[in-house]
C-alpha cells in the first residue's frame, strides 16, 4: 500500500454531492435562491432565528433583558427553517447577505436597523440597554476579550468537531482528532479561567457568559453532538460547575425553547410572540 497521499485537483469544482446532514442546503455561491418576505411582528425587535447554539444566545439575552425589567427589549422570535432553506429566501438575505442565523430588525431607529452575526447582535442589545456588559474600561474590555475569542473558537468547535464527528457522511479519523484536540484545548482554557472567577469575564454575569455557554456549556451538560463521553468532558471541573450554574436562570431555560422544534413538544416554542407563549411550556421541568 503507498504511504502517498491523494494530491488535491489544481481547481476545484462541485461536480458530485458532498454527502452529510447538511448537504441539501450547502452550496458554492451566496444571495437569494427563490422570493419570499418575512413575517414582522408587533414588538420593537424582530428576531428570524432558529434554537441552535447561535440562536439560543440571542434568545437568552432577550429573556434575560425582561427579566431585568428592560419592557423596551419585547421581541418576536420567527422561525427560520435552515434545512428548508428559508435562510435563502429573499426577505432574509436583505437582513443578512450571508443567509446565517440568527438575524435581528430594530424596529426602534430611523431607518430600521438590521443586525447580524449572533455575536454583534449581543453586543448591539447589551450597549443598547447598558446592561449585562461591564461600564468599566478594563472589565469592559475583559468582556469583550472573551466574546471574541467565542466567535473566533466556536467555528472549530461546531463547523469543525461537530461536523466531522457527528455530520460527516463517513467517520475520518485525522478530521476527528484534528478537531477533538482542539475542542479538549478550548474547553481547558475555559476551565483554567473558571478555577479564578465566578463567570467569564469576572464575578458578573455577561453576554460573554450567554456566547459561551450554549456551546461549550451544552457541551459539558451532554447536549451537543453526543459527545461528552468522547471527549470526557467530566474533567473540566471548573467548566461544568458554570455551565450548571448558568442553566438554572429562568430567563436561560426560557431562552432555550425560543425556536425550538425538537424535544418533547412542552419544551419546545417554534414562534414567541408574547411572554404569555411560555404558558404552555415546563422551563423548570427542561432536561438538566
């Protein structure tokens, strides 16, 4: 058998199916595949998203903004069916030409705002509201260390781990431990930061903390990929007590159902239009 690895075509061209979960909606090219507006609601924020990672930050956010008394940050969460493609329909493409969820409308300036990539729309509400970011020049930059590291570490985390590990058409080895190594590296950095400080960015509880925690938190409480046992996530001591700390917050398990369309049909609200709609939600029963 020759040790020679395949060498790569000089240019590369989509002539046969990538395979995997997610094949159906990928493709070389951007813009809008077909014509359809989106739903608006009554309330002054407009959120088109869907209850992954990235979506949940958002809803949390918005979740923990009303608990805290802010009745300006009232929001419609739309659902955006990403394996439908409704990510590519028209409508969407004008709040985000990168057809990537979640995507927000500030319906409160003039002319409207529109807000993408699920770590500006934190930053934007969290300045908006002064809340939930530190006023402090040093912690607020701690803060703002900590959100970027998550938007740049997060793509190996998801795209990368997540994919070749739970996505991938075929297991591949190199794939796997290439990006396994590098989620057990991440998640050791957090834990070494959470053995000095209560939350991310210090003793305060901050939109670093909600950018976080849906993946790396998920991750170590054995939601994400499966994969807690592989990646022996019992370790990351630190990590785990944060991560249970933070999933007890009312506004998080309510935050968590926004967008949901899978669980147990209690746990899950595919629309919010109004704080009533939790009603007929269990937040204090969601799994742990």
């Amino acid at each position: 058998m020759s040790d020679e690895k395949s060498a790569p075509p000089r240019v590369w061209s989509e002539d046969r199916a990538s395979g995997g979960k997610f094949a159906g909606i990928n493709r070389p090219t951007a813009g809008a595949t077909h014509e359809k507006a989106l739903t608006v609601g009554k309330h002054p924020f407009q959120l088109y998203s869907l209850g992954t990672p990235n979506g949940v930050k958002v809803t949390v956010l918005f979740e923990e903004l009303l608990e805290q008394g802010h009745t300006g940050a009232e929001y419609d969460a739309h659902l955006i069916e990403i394996m439908e493609g409704e990510q590519f329909g028209s409508g969407f493409v004008a709040i985000n030409p990168n057809s990537k969820i979640p995507a927000m409308v500030d319906r409160t300036t003039r002319p409207e705002t529109r807000v993408f990539e699920s770590g500006s729309i934190l930053l934007y509400l969290a300045e908006k509201f002064d809340a939930f970011i530190p006023s402090d020049h040093g912690q607020r930059t701690e803060c703002l260390n900590w959100l970027f590291w998550h938007m740049g570490s997060a793509p190996l985390l998801g795209g990368g781990f997540g994919h070749f590990y739970a996505y991938a058409p075929e297991y591949l080895e190199y794939p796997v431990d290439r990006y396994a190594m590098e989620a057990k590296r991440q998640l050791d950095v957090l834990d070494r930061l959470l053995e000095t400080r209560t939350c991310i960015a210090g003793e305060s509880y901050s939109i670093a903390d909600m950018a976080i925690w849906p993946w790396w938190g998920a991750l170590v409480l054995g939601r994400l990929y499966d994969a807690a046992e592989f990646l022996s996530v019992h370790q990351y001591k630190n990590v785990q007590r944060w991560a249970q700390e933070i999933d007890q917050r009312p506004a998080v398990k309510r935050g968590r159902m926004v967008n949901r369309t899978w669980g147990k049909p209690e746990r899950q609200l595919p629309e919010r239009h109004d704080a009533s709609d939790f009603e007929h939600c269990t937040a204090d029963k969601l799994e742990q």
